[in-house]
C-alpha cells in the first residue's frame, strides 16, 4: 500500500480543526452527534457519493469500499460535518488585490488581505486546494471564479516583478563598479 495524502487522512481520522490558519476544513455548528445509521443500500449509495466528492485514487477507493458499514456510517458523517472555512472566491479577492496596482500600499489593501503576505495566501491557497473537497477545487476554477488564470496572471507579475528588481540591483551593482573603477 503506498502513502496516504493528508486528504485521505482527514477523510479516515476526521474532520479536521486548527486555530492558526485561514485555509483548514472546520467542523460545522450542525449538531456533533450522529444520526442513525440509513439501510445498507442508502449508506452504500451516500458512502459513494462521498468517495467521489473526495476524488480519491482508485486503490485507496477500492480499500475504503472494504470497510465495515459502522466505518463508512463514520466517514459520511464526519464528511457532512466538514466545511471549507474559506471558499475559492477569499483566496482570489486576495491575489486579485496583490495584482491591483491602485490598491497597492492602500487602505484598500490592507483591509482586503489584513496582515497576510502573498506567500502566505498561496501557502493557505495550495492547502485548500490540496484537503478540500473537489466541488471546491471545482469551484475554484470554474468559469465564474477562473482561478487558474487569476493564479497565472498573480505568478507571472511577481516573476515580471522580481525579474525588474534584478534588473535594478545589476545596473546598480554595474554603475557602482564603474565609479569605483574611476577612482
């Protein structure tokens, strides 16, 4: 058996709660006990829906059909008890708002993503895309949201950015060697 994913860990340990960042799947308000257990075939049925909503690999779907039906009664509730804590939409807002020139160094800015750093939203961004489930990653690429673009379009004004910071250090580097050479 090869290594489990931190989404099939959340899936077989739980829902999964963290205080530190914005990205982690929370439990829900909804009440915390479980429900009774459905006839076989409906926790079949509910137990598939919840394995394709997780977009698993096959082998590790193949091993979570084996399990007994007190197990998968477990795994469905403990996945309709898990919610994104943020939704596609606040990691864009927040790149959209890296990539606006006129909110740059503005009240606006500062308001929209607080005292996170770009680095930080895509270290947020890549975990929710990773543990959530994939009508979130859907979501986040759909043709509303265009995440994809708006996570190229982020990629590629820090890498023109970054490029023109370079620029600027050599010919500085380059004027200073010559007024030391003049010497």
């Amino acid at each position: 058996m090869g290594l489990i994913t931190s989404r099939e860990q959340t899936m077989l340990d739980g829902p999964v709660a963290s205080t530190k960042s914005n990205h982690v799947r929370q439990p829900s308000t909804r009440n915390r006990t479980k429900p009774p257990m459905p006839d076989r075939d409906e926790l079949e049925s509910r137990f598939i829906k919840v394995l394709t909503s997780m977009d698993l690999p096959p082998d590790k779907v193949k091993l979570l059909r084996n399990y007994d039906l007190e197990k998968k009664w477990e795994i469905i509730c403990d996945q309709d008890m898990v919610q994104a804590k943020d939704s596609p939409t606040h990691y864009l807002n927040k790149l959209r708002t890296y990539l606006d020139p006129k909110a740059s160094r503005s009240h606006r800015k500062r308001k929209m993503v607080g005292d996170s750093t770009s680095t930080q939203v895509l270290r947020d961004l890549e975990i929710s895309l990773r543990t959530n489930h994939i009508e979130w990653v859907r979501e986040f690429l759909n043709e509303q949201n265009q995440g994809l673009d708006v996570l190229i379009d982020y990629l590629s004004f820090r890498l023109s950015m970054m490029r023109h910071e370079q620029r600027i250090a050599l010919a500085r580097s380059q004027s200073s060697d010559g007024i030391n050479q003049g010497r």
